[in-house]
C-alpha cells in the first residue's frame, strides 16, 4: 500500500494530507496536539494572493516582484514564482471550502502594504483557515485515507543507506514507541522553544525535532534569518502578536521626544509610513533609546466591529487596555524563521524520501519574509511537497512497535545565549561569545542547532533582511547573495554557501 508519514499537523501538514488524499495514497498525520492546537491557528493577519479584488490594477508579477524584494533577493526566483502564481487558485479553493473572508457589500475585500492583496477573516484568519482544512481533512479521515496519530512525538528519522526509510515516533501517553515506514514530510514548524518567552509563536514546536535531523545528517539553511515583529507584547510565556492588520487599517508607532509624541516612521519614510518592512520598523526601534506605542485611537468604529474586533477582545484580556481608547505599548518580538530544512523548488531535502513544507522549511521568504505570505506559503509548499512525494512514492508497510534506541533531547535552556548574539543587531564579537558559551556544554541535538545558527550568522559578514551585522553593515551581493547551507558531517558542523538558482526565462510573470 502507497503511504507516506507527515509530521506536523498545521496548515502544511493538512494540506499535504489531503492532497495526497486525493490521489488515493493513505497518509499518518502524526502530532503531538490535535489540528486545532498547530501554531497555525495563531496566524493573525491574512493570505496573500494577486486577485486584485480593490481595483488597484494588482499582477501576479508585482507579487513576485515584492516577494522577492522583500526577501532581499535570496529566494528561489522560479519556486516564488509558482508560490505567486498559485496564490489566486488557493485563495479560491480556500473559499470554497467555507473560509469566511471578509466581506462588504457581498463583495470579497482585501488588504495590505503596496498593494491591497491579503485576503483575511477579521484577525483571525489562521483559525479560519485552520478550520476549513480540519473539516475537509475529516472526509478523507472518514474514508480511511488519512489517520491521526495526536499526542505522538517524532524522535528520529530511520536512516537506511543513506535514505530516509520511515521515522521513529513516541506516544506521549503510553511510552510505546512506533516505527512508521517509508516516505517523510516535516511540517513541524518553526523551532520556537530554543527562545522560550521571546516568539509570538507557540513552544509547543520546541524545536526538538529539527535539531534531531539536523542531528542525523540533514541540510538546513538560512538560519541566521530570524524575523523580529516590531508590534508584540510581552505575556506570561510568549508574547502575544499585534497583528500588521492593526497597521494596514491605520495604526501609527510613535516615540516621545521632548515630551511629544514623535512619529518617526513617517518623517524617516514618508512612502510607506508605518508600512515599511518588518526588518526595517524593528531595526529602526531597536535604535532607539525610548518606548514605543502603537497608536490606534483614531480608527474608526466600523473598522473596530467589522475588521479588529478580535485584537480589541485580545488586548482587553491580556493587557488590561482599550485601544481604541489607550496606545498600546510594543517592542520587536521574534515571529517567524526563514531558515529550516534545505529544500529545492520541489520541496524535496538532502535525503532521498524526505520531504519538508512549512515553517520548518527554508523556501520562499529569502532575507525576510513578507507579511502575508506565511499562510500562502505552508499551504503551497505543503501541496508541492504531496505532489512530489507522491510521484517518488513505493510501497510501505503499516506502522509497527518498535524498540526505543532514541536519546532524548534535553530541553536545555539556551535561549538567552542565542538571543544575545542572535538579537536585531548582531555583531562578530557577540556571536563568537554566544558560541564560546554554547561550545562548553555537552553536546546534544539542541546544542548543536544552537551552534549551526550561530555559526550561520558569524558567517554572513554583511547586513541584508533580518541579519543586521553592525560590523558588517552593507550588503555584500558578490560574496553572499547565495543560500546559506549548515550540515552536520562526521562529528562537525559544516558552513557553506550554495549560488541560487536561475531564473528560468519561461517562468517571467
């Protein structure tokens, strides 16, 4: 029988279910929290796609085009272009399956920065998303073609002759480990728990299983690409997101200087104002030396009831504050990794039969990831990665007890070193500091993809997306316009560099 082992069961892991689903291929959709807990469903602002809903003349080639400049030019050119191309189909399929865009008028609406291109539920359009996806996932499950295997771990990947034969995975409830052969996608997510209390995201992606098969010889890439979202707030345990949505309707950051309020974004980039790229508003706070409000007194009503009222709801609860009423205190958080597993523009990694999608993979979002695309880009490389996975697919057997060889990995403490030399400005000394400190610990997977990080960061000297190196502050494109690449070889960590692709003539927007 045709199956294949997804682990991860968020918006990348759903969609490469049923899409393999559809082809008749049985899948096992391993995670260790229902559908419903995924990171996924905190995704807040909304789904790019060039369907150009408000009028503003919107082409799928200014959607590659700002994919790409906001990515610094460090993404795959040809697998951003089928992202860019799809995205009107998915927003369509999405909406057939019942997502609840939002509407005026009857009409679809969209939002955004240059271009009003986000499609969005309210504030919520993750949890809306998520919730179409689990409901057309249960009639594949219904049918025997996908099986959920919640409360279950991944430890290890079964590495056979150099091919990933199947995985190692634990049930947290009994202790019994299984063995689930042949093909692999990772859809595991960012790895949020290496900084504990500092990303939007959910710990839950403790980021264990990306040091595991970074552990076991597989390529990552681009980790020194952590985003910084400049408008969080700090809560017990994480900190909480004030969506770009509160932006794109109106929302202004201001600082005091000499007692007024100082709206530097405007006077320092009159174009985009309070729309600049996210490296760029955190850089420009992490500058300076006083806090920072968002301001977003001067909405008006409609748009609190029709479009933020569930930002409203979640800052009353959390912060104790009105902000329609109050501005709202925020500093730069860190929100998304573009670095992850190396894959090529068919999803396919370093390992034959492994495949990966998601945050947990390296594509589409280069330097820095524009807002918006996360959604797109899970969905699609989820369904990309289905669809190569189900052309190499063989046979597989069903899953089976096996023996736990598996060495846990200690959930050591390490964020605090890797955000001081990891911040939003960065420099050479500070890294080597945080590697001298990571380097007298016993060696572990967790260790050492705090390592490969670092050491990625000390190896890019210049400054380009979200890696701002103060030694380093121009952007070097002869020496380092090329993808990152960490691997782990015969007991040392390798840093290299690899070209990016061409872009194929065929493929011009």
């Amino acid at each position: 029988m045709k199956r294949v082992t997804i682990l991860g069961a968020g918006l990348a892991g759903l969609t490469a279910a049923i899409e393999l689903a559809k082809r008749n291929i049985e899948t096992s959709l391993i995670s260790p929290m229902p559908s419903e807990r995924a990171q996924s469903v905190l995704a807040e602002g909304g789904i790019n796609a060039a369907l150009d809903l408000m009028g503003e003349s919107d082409t799928v080639g200014e959607h590659f085009a700002d994919t790409m400049r906001g990515g610094v030019n460090l993404a795959d050119p040809n697998a951003v272009y089928g992202l860019t191309l799809n995205a009107p189909e998915i927003v369509r399929w999405l909406r057939s399956l019942g997502v609840p865009f939002q509407m005026e008028h009857g009409k679809m609406i969209q939002r955004g920065q240059k271009k009003k291109r986000t499609a969005y539920a309210k504030s919520s359009t993750g949890k809306a998303l998520m919730t179409a996806l689990i409901d057309e996932a249960r009639k594949y499950e219904a049918a025997g073609l996908i099986r959920r295997w919640p409360h279950h771990e991944f430890l290890r990947l079964d590495m056979q002759n150099g091919r990933c034969a199947g995985a190692f995975v634990r049930d947290t409830f009994t202790g019994q480990t299984l063995r689930f052969p042949g093909s692999v996608i990772l859809a595991m997510g960012g790895p949020n728990g290496l900084f504990p209390g500092s990303t939007t995201g959910t710990t839950l992606n403790t980021g264990n299983a990306l040091a595991a098969v970074f552990s076991q010889g597989l390529e990552l890439a681009n980790l020194e690409f952590i985003q910084y979202h400049p408008t969080t707030v700090q809560i017990p345990g994480k900190r909480l997101l004030i969506s770009e949505a509160a932006r794109g309707e109106g929302g202004r950051l201001f600082t005091l200087r000499g007692g007024e309020r100082w709206y530097f974004l405007e006077e320092k980039y009159p174009e985009l104002k309070n729309l600049m790229p996210r490296d760029v508003i955190s850089r420009e706070m992490a500058m300076l030396d006083t806090p920072v409000f968002l301001d977003l007194t001067g909405l008006p009503k409609t748009t609190w009831k029709n479009r933020l009222s569930d930002l409203r709801e979640e800052i009353r609860h959390y912060l104790g504050i009105d902000p329609a009423k109050t501005p709202v205190p925020v500093s730069p958080g860190i929100h998304f990794f573009m670095g992850g597993v190396s894959v090529d523009e068919r999803h396919r990694t370093s390992v034959p039969g492994l495949y990966a999608a998601g945050e947990c993979a390296c594509q589409y979002h280069g330097a820095n990831r524009l807002g918006g695309n996360s959604l797109l880009g899970a969905i699609y490389g989820g369904r990309v990665a289905a669809q190569t996975a189900a052309e190499e697919i063989s046979d597989a057997d069903e899953p089976q007890a096996a023996e736990d060889k598996s060495v846990d990995i200690m959930q050591e403490d390490i964020g605090s070193i890797l955000l001081s030399g990891l911040g939003i400005l960065r420099s050479g000394d500070a890294i080597r500091k945080a590697m001298d400190e990571l380097e007298s610990r016993p060696e572990t997977p967790r260790i050492l993809l705090g390592r490969a990080m670092l050491m990625s960061a000390l190896a890019r000297e210049e400054s380009r997306g979200a890696h701002t190196r103060t030694d380093f502050p121009e952007r070097d494109d002869e020496r380092f316009r090329k993808t990152t690449i960490a691997a782990y070889r015969d007991g040392e960590i390798h840093i290299s560099f690899r070209d990016i692709p061409e872009r194929r003539p065929e493929d011009a927007p």
